[in-house]
C-alpha cells in the first residue's frame, strides 16, 4: 500500500511517501524549483517520490494532506471580524490565493497530480505529532507540538502508545511562542519564517544572564507565564493577527528603538534582545516540558513544530526536565509535516503496525557515478576519478587539511533544513582562519553567525559536554552542546562565542563515506571534527543534482567539488558567469 | 551549456523575440479582454457598437495596459521560448485584471461580509479571537484531539 503524504500553501511544501509503513522517498519542494520556502503544490516533490518508488500517481492509495483548510480559514475569517476594519490590507492580500487555491486542495491536487483516490486532512498538530513519533525508536512518549500557529493550535501536548496518539491540551492563536519568537526575528530586522536560528546565533554575542538583561525582564511584561506551563501573550504589543508586520508600536516603545532595517547593522542592544527572546523561550519551554512530564509521567519525550528546531533548548532539554529521552525529526517544523500526515494515515487512522524507525535524513534523490559522469562529459567540465572509496576519503582529507573548502555531494539528499553529510560544504574546525575564509569564498552571511561541527559518534564525548548516551537528534544537527573547554581553542572555527557548538553526530551505518573522511582528518590533524555547512549560499536552497553543485562551485570560492566517486577542481573550469556575492540575499 | 552566451548577434535576437513574445502575448491578451468588455458594455448601456467608439475605447486599455507592460518587460527574466513570453504576457495582463475585479469583489465582501459580522459581533459583545490577557490560573483549554472515525478525516474541517 502506497501513502503520499503533502504539505503546502503556507511554507516549505514538501512530499513523502511511505509503502507498507516504509519510508520510500521525501523531500522539499524548493530543492526542486530553487526557490527558498517554495509553498506552491509540491508537484516536482511528489514526481521525485513516485520515481524514487517506481510507480505512477495511480498506484498510490492515498493522499493524506497535512491540515484542515476549512478550520484554518475560519481562523483567518475570525482575525478579519475581530480586527474590522484594520485587517483590510492583510484581507486584500490573502483571500485570491485561500480562494484560488487554499480552498480548493482537492481539485488542486487532482488537476496538478492527476490523483483519482481518496484524499485524507489531518489536524495540523496532529500532523507535527505524528511527523515524530511515529518514526521514533519509542513505544510511548509525551508529545509536545509547538509552533508558530496551525489552524487554531500554536501549542499542544499529549501522550502517545502504539499507535495511537492523543493531544490532551492545547493553548490556540494568537498566543504563540513560535510567534512571538518571529515577532522579535522581523524586530532585528530578519526575514520571518526563515531566520529564526539567526536570533538563535545572535543571543550568546548578547547578555545571557536572566538577571541583568533588562530586556529579558521587559519581554516577561509581554508574555503571561502560568506554573503548568500554558501562557498568553499581551497582545497589544503585537500587530500579526491583522497586518503582515509584527511588532506594534508599544512593543519598539518597550524595546527602547525603532525595527531595525532589513539586514541592518546589529549592536549590542539587537544583541541583548535576541538573548533575551531565547531566554524567555527556555523558560516556557522547561515550565512546560516538566509540568508534561507530571502529567504523563513518561520517560521518553518527542518534541514537532518549528520551535523544535531551537537547537540551543533541545541540548539542555534532558539537564533541565525529568525526560531520560528526547526524539525530534531531522525536519521538525511545517517541512516535514507531509511525513506525520502520511505515517498518521497508515499507522493510527488504518491501523497499520509500525514499521519503520527513522535511523538517518538521508531520503531525497541520489544521482549514481554513471548520472554524474554524464553531467560532467556533456558539460566539458575537466575532472578526475576516484579508484576506491580509501583513495576518496583520504585525498578530500588531504585537500581539506591544505586549508581548501570542499563541496560534498554524495548519496541521497537531506530532509530538512540541515545539511547532514550528503550536500554539505566541509572544511578545517582547526584552521581559526577557517571561519572568515568560508564567509569570504562561499557563505558570504553575518558575522555573528556560528559555523557547526561534524564529528563522528563515538568521539563526540571526547570534545563536546553532549548528554550520555548521546541523543539522536544529535545525528540531525539539532542539539547544540559546549564543546569541552580544553577543545575550544582548538577548534575555533566551530566553537561559539558561548563555547557551544551545535554538532552533528555521524554513525557509520548512517553514511559511510562521510565517516570514514571525519576519521582520515582525524589522522592528519589529530582532531577528527570538521566544519560542516550547507552547501548552497545564502538565500538558495540547498543543492540537489549535480547542476545544482557545480554551479554553486562555480559561482563561489569553493576550491573542490567531490560528487560521487568524481572530483572537480575550480581552478581547471572556466569561471561561470554569475557571481554568488551578488545574489546572497535572505 | 552551463557557460556559453552564444554570439552576440544571436543574443540580441533572442533577446528582441523574447521581448516581442511578452508585447504580443499581453497585446492578444488586452485586445480579447476589451473586445469582451465593450461587447458587454454596449449591450447594458445605450453605446453604441461602432468602431470609433470602440477604438477609444480600446485606445485607453491598451495605454493604460501598455504602460504596465512596459513596466513588467523590464524587469522580466529572459529566459524560456518566445512562446513562453507569449504566455506570460496572457499571464500578466489576466493577472492585473484580476488585481483589479478581485480589489473591487473583496472590498464588497469585506465591507458586507466580514464588516456586518463584526458589527453583529460587537452588538453581542461576542469575541471572535481571545485577544485578552487574563488572568486565569491555567491557559491550556482542553483538545482532547484522538484518533476519530475514518470518514471524518475526509472533511476539510
């Protein structure tokens, strides 16, 4: 049996397909179209999955899609009546495509996918509660949903055994962490719904400490914190629930000064803001996770929603909560939810047994040596192959040890946001330079933003403070721990201004390959951690075929490219004709 | 090819059939449109059906749409067949005539629909979204969200 799961129409559309409770294929749109966030029906998504699985639309027996629209419109409906006449502009804006398109998902995805079946709609964070549990190792867990806003649901809670999950409480829109979190991103002049992590990257430059920050005690003005953990948020100092911008003007009066300018220069008060937005976030976060663990009284713990991407909170989840474990999907915010509404459709409303345990994010399209010598032959790019996979790992070690920066593009392409060892930019963690170099040549971002470390799972204790065991989530990049303080010197390129790093944890069943060359540096420098970044510069989504890499080679600093058992030099190809410093953009 | 531009004179070509693609796409578009209109124009009002009227009439469409047009031919990426350019001039013209019929439709629709309910709504003093921050002792609200009956799954709400 086939399920196709789809997300779409808000931001990050995606697809994912499942036969007989297996994960066959999934992946975002935007690696696709090359378009950031793409929302748009995740036609090319759901092609790539059919392909992956080797069947036509017509063999698929479901679609299971990823909300309510009809309850998300009358949430929107209930924002116009309420803040009549104010909301016209946001009214103006939104209402072609909910009718165009919003409205319409059934004959959306019939005339865009040719899909005769049966379609399915899940509640929103029912979606992100499934999109993790029932892909987790456990049997029974906690569940905490939390993010910007569903269709009434920002934040929910509740338990899940077998298969069978059940969301006992929830707090509805407006009041929103994952909201109020974005609200301050657009203050510091971020692009919302995208640059979340930057406040996340921004804090440690600002005052972490709760009791001198003073903008940590304004924003606790702004929020109503209970003991159970639920909350509401004073919502005159925001503006969201009726224009496009987010914070009012009683909320800049607060905050001392005006939104700072898109990309505008940060000083030490963003700096402080941005600490202070994190800070409250781990507040209601630890009230809440340990007044759920009083109710359930469970010991593993699986956390969905954009939110769960605060990769800072996930580390000191199991030091600050009674949890003994902690699960989160490589793609926990809306990305992913095309996974839990497939998953949810098999396992809880068919009643299907579960199957399928989610060991790496590798499920996107991989392109064999026979793809990716063809590319290169019928595009005259001069290159060189690689015998074996020893002599691969050990000459991209070299390279990477003589201070060049390396595109690594092998096997299937990442889910979500993170690049995993699959589509990744690798350089030197030792090299201090190695931080300024790759910002120079490739990434061209700000300043303040951290680079993260890969390190292979059974040497990660030795250089990181990481939780013992080590999670899971960490093989996904999504929990940042302090690199040991003998080991931070050492590997200044990785090392946040806090000391922390948020590492990536490799097992070798996981991707071979990419551990094996974490081992080789290890030989040649004596520390076996690398500098790990997306491979894409800053406003493109990450790359997908081998197009996709050379391009991004070609048009950045980035000194080798390995794509498969092949190896590209720069320096040997004509310089293509773009400029990526011209297109960095958010 | 990844890094060829081709000749120049090949380029300039191209570049000028790509430009008259979108001018010709959006010229069809506008002569269709207006053609439509003033037919139903001169069926509900005492116009009459003649040519000189309809030149003047489709003389200040096609300035005004001209004039956007030129507008978007600027800023449009060169890329694709001249058939797309002529597609996508169809597709910018109906574009900015539905801006247009839905600005109009929606300020209708607000003013009446959402606008009379929230009237209604304040004469009642019935809240359509809980903007309050009281102080109650709990905020969570009960959800009780679980695995429902098969056939409700596919209802959109």
């Amino acid at each position: 049996m086939y399920v196709l799961g789809i997300g779409c129409y808000y931001h990050d559309s995606s697809a994912a397909l499942i036969k007989d409770g297996v994960l066959v294929a999934a992946a975002e749109e935007e690696r696709f179209t090359r378009r950031k966030h793409d929302v748009s029906l995740p036609v090319n998504a759901v092609k790539y999955c059919l392909k992956e699985a080797g069947i036509s639309i017509d063999q698929v027996n479901y679609v299971a899609f990823y909300e309510k629209p009809f309850l998300k419109f009358e949430r929107l409906l209930s924002q116009h009546i309420e803040m009549f006449p104010r909301s016209f502009p946001t009214f103006f804006q939104a209402m072609p495509s909910w009718i165009n398109e919003k409205l319409r998902v059934p004959r959306e995805i019939r005339k865009k996918l040719k899909y005769k079946g049966d379609i399915i709609f899940i509640q929103h964070h029912m979606v992100h509660a499934a999109s993790s549990y029932l892909v987790s190792p456990f049997d029974e867990a906690a569940v905490l949903t939390i993010d910007g806003v569903g269709e009434w649901t920002t934040t929910s809670y509740g338990v899940a055994k077998g298969n069978d999950i059940t969301l006992l409480k929830h707090i509805e829109f407006p009041h929103s962490i994952g909201l109020l979190y974005s609200t301050i991103t657009a203050y510091l002049g971020f692009s919302v719904n995208n640059s979340e992590y930057k406040v996340m990257g921004l804090a440690p430059y600002g005052n972490m400490d709760r009791k001198t920050n003073k903008f940590y005690h304004k924003l606790k003005e702004v929020i109503d914190l209970k003991e159970d953990g639920s909350f509401h948020l004073d919502m005159s100092y925001f503006v969201f629930h009726y224009k496009t911008t987010m914070p009012s003007k009683k909320l800049c009066n607060l905050l001392e000064g005006p939104v700072n300018e898109r990309d505008g220069p940060i000083n030490k008060r963003y700096s402080d803001i941005a600490a202070a937005v994190q800070l409250v976030t781990e507040d209601a976060m630890t009230v809440m996770l340990n007044y759920l663990h009083k109710q359930t009284k469970m010991k593993n713990l699986v956390i969905a929603g954009g939110v769960a991407l605060n990769s800072v909170y996930n580390g000191k989840i199991l030091r600050n909560t009674p949890f003994k474990k902690v699960w989160i999907q490589p793609n926990a915010s809306d990305g992913g939810a095309s996974l839990g509404a497939a998953f949810y459709l098999y396992n809880t409303i068919l009643g299907k047994k579960r199957v399928y345990e989610m060991k790496d994010a590798y499920t996107g399209p991989a392109y064999s040596d026979a793809e990716i010598k063809k590319y290169l032959d019928d595009n005259k790019i001069k290159y060189q192959k690689f015998k074996s996979d020893d002599e691969l790992c050990k000459t991209t070690a070299k390279l990477i040890r003589e201070k060049n920066v390396i595109g690594w593009m092998q096997g299937r392409m990442e889910w979500g946001p993170r690049a995993l060892g699959a589509r990744s930019i690798l350089s030197d963690a030792t090299n201090p330079k190695m931080k300024e170099i790759l910002n120079l040549k490739v990434k061209h971002r700000e300043k303040f933003r951290p680079f993260a470390p890969v390190v292979c799972e059974d040497d990660a204790l030795k250089y990181f403070d990481c939780d013992s065991p080590i999670p899971d989530p960490t093989d996904f990049m999504l929990m940042v721990y302090p690199v040991r303080p003998e080991w931070r010197k050492k590997i200044p390129a990785v090392t946040h201004v806090d000391g922390s790093g948020r590492l990536q944890s490799v097992r070798r069943t996981q991707n071979p390959r990419y551990y094996d060359l974490i081992k080789e540096f290890g030989k040649l420098s004596g520390i076996p951690i690398l500098i790990n970044t997306s491979f894409n510069i800053r406003g493109e989504p990450i790359v997908c075929t081998p197009h996709d890499a050379y391009r991004c080679m070609m048009g950045t600093g980035i000194d080798y490219l390995v794509m498969g058992s092949y190896l590209v030099r720069r320096k040997d190809n004509p310089k293509d004709m773009w400029d990526s410093e011209e297109l960095a953009k958010d | 090819m990844l890094c060829s531009k081709g000749p120049l004179f090949r380029g300039i070509f191209l570049k000028l059939m790509f430009k008259l693609g979108r001018w010709l796409g959006f010229f069809l578009g506008s002569l269709i449109f207006a053609s439509m209109l003033f037919f139903i124009m001169s069926r509900a009002s005492r116009i009459d059906m003649n040519l000189v009227n309809y030149m003047v009439f489709y003389s200040i469409a096609l300035f005004v749409s001209f004039i956007y047009a030129a507008f978007k031919i600027v800023r449009a990426r060169l890329e694709g067949g001249v058939w797309n350019e002529i597609k996508a001039g169809f597709h910018d013209f109906g574009k900015y005539i539905t801006n247009i019929v839905n600005f109009f439709l929606l300020l209708i629709v607000y003013f009446i629909g959402v606008g009379l309910s929230s009237v209604i709504n304040k004469l009642n003093k019935k809240k359509s979204l809980d903007l309050t921050s009281r102080s109650s002792k709990s905020y969570w609200k009960d959800y009780n969200l679980k695995k429902e009956k098969k056939s409700n799954y596919y209802r959109q709400f």
